[in-house]
C-alpha cells in the first residue's frame, strides 16, 4: 500500500465489516471505492461491494501483477489517479501498473496538471487507455481557485506555490481544474475538444454510474458548460438555469 500524505492512524484495513459501516452510514450511496488490491483482504473487499454495485478502484498501491489481476478478477474494474501513489513500472516486472495500461477493459484516471505526471507521461496514458477508458480527474483541495498561500488538508497544513500543494515537500492533492485538465489534454496529447472533453463527461459519469450525466441526451440532466474551441469556459448551466456567464 501507499499512503500519500493520509495520515497513518486514519488508515484502515480492508474488511466487509469496516465496509458495511460505511454503506450504512452512506444510506447505500456508496460510488467508488479505492483500495489496494495485494492487502490481506482486499479480494473478499472487492468482491461485496462490487456485488452492491460500487465501481471499484485499485489504487495507493504497491501491488504486484499478480496481486493487481486478482483484484480485477474479484471485481475491481478502474484505478485511481494512475501513476501517483502506485508502484511504479518496470520493464521485467510490470506490477499494478503495467497491468492498469495494458488492461483494455479497465478504465482508470489520471490527474492530468503536468504537475502530478510529467506532458509526455499523460500523452503515454492517453494512448494506452483511449477516448473510451481514460478519465479526468482533479485532486483538487479547497483551495483551487484560490490565492497562494497556507492551507488545510484533512487537518494537516499544506502550502500553495507555483500550482503546486505541498506537505513537507510532498504532492497533497492538487489545485487543478476540469476545464484545464481538458485543455492539458488537448495540448499534451494533441487532441481535439470534443475528443478531450469525453474523459470529463461521459466516462467518469459511466464509472459512477450516473446515467443522466455526462451527455446531451433527451431525458438528461441539463447541467452544462459553454466553452469557446479552445475550451475556455464562458458559462455553466445547473437544470437549464445559467448560473455563471
């Protein structure tokens, strides 16, 4: 497992009991589940709430190949944040990663600010999972959108410098946004708009399950962003109602 900056007396261990306390206080609303799949554990894990329809996502984690198959097997079916907080890839042992790239039916996130993955790194994740698998994520803390300056984080400090949120040197999360996400991808991976704005829609709206999000369908939710080619936003509808622009 890899923590990140979590702190250690909040983590936990990978158990159906531990999980149902969380579904009963979710009230069952329950999405995405995170978890490491090589924790003693974490197959029995996957296998429940994959059962009650929660996604679930391998990721903090230092799994081998093998450990990273037999979470998917159990049911796991995404990866969070790839790359960040996950063994990294090497050519003779591919572990958690190599799988996550190579696997064409598991979809995965990235956090796409050149700050979390390096341009060229992003590109590559592009090209491996494809408009259908890969998915935007921010990370983003509190304080995106905000000045620069001392923060919290779940109770720790953090700073924000140079687009950067640190602890002690350390990457804690992210000031990114989805709109620039969007158009990271579009310079990084040379994408076109509409190509790029499917991993900030409809894949993530179909990785939760939201069947009226992330599309402009008759019988969908009429939340929207009016954004110029470049994909500047210029205004955003909540129900049909403008609320900025």
């Amino acid at each position: 497992m890899r923590r990140g900056v979590h702190l250690p007396e909040n983590l936990l261990k990978p158990t159906v009991e531990t999980f149902d306390k969380f579904w009963q206080a979710a009230r069952g609303h329950v999405r995405v589940l995170t978890i490491a799949p090589e924790l003693d554990g974490a197959r029995e894990l996957i296998a429940e709430a994959n059962k009650r329809g929660v996604c679930v996502s391998i990721g903090h984690s230092d799994a081998d190949l093998s450990a990273a198959r037999a979470g998917i097997l159990a049911g796991a079916r995404h990866a969070t944040h790839t790359f960040n907080a996950m063994r990294p890839l090497d050519h003779r042992a591919p572990g958690i990663l190599g799988e996550v790239l190579s696997n064409s039916n598991l979809s995965a996130d990235i956090i796409a600010d050149g700050v979390h993955v390096h341009p060229s790194v992003v590109r590559i994740f592009l090209e491996a999972k494809g408009e259908e698998r890969a998915v935007l994520i921010t990370d983003a803390i509190s304080a995106a959108g905000m000045p620069e300056g001392q923060y919290q984080l779940g109770g720790m400090d953090v700073e924000v410098k140079d687009g950067r949120v640190t602890r002690n040197g350390s990457l804690a999360g992210s000031v990114l946004t989805l709109d620039r996400a969007v158009r990271n991808v579009m310079e990084f991976g040379g994408w076109s708009l509409q190509k790029a704005l499917r991993l900030a829609t409809k894949n993530p709206a179909a990785v939760v399950g939201a069947e009226r999000k992330g599309s402009l369908e008759a019988g969908a939710d009429a939340d929207l962003v009016a954004l110029t080619e470049n994909g500047e936003m210029r205004a955003t509808l909540v129900r049909g109602e403008v609320v900025r622009g």
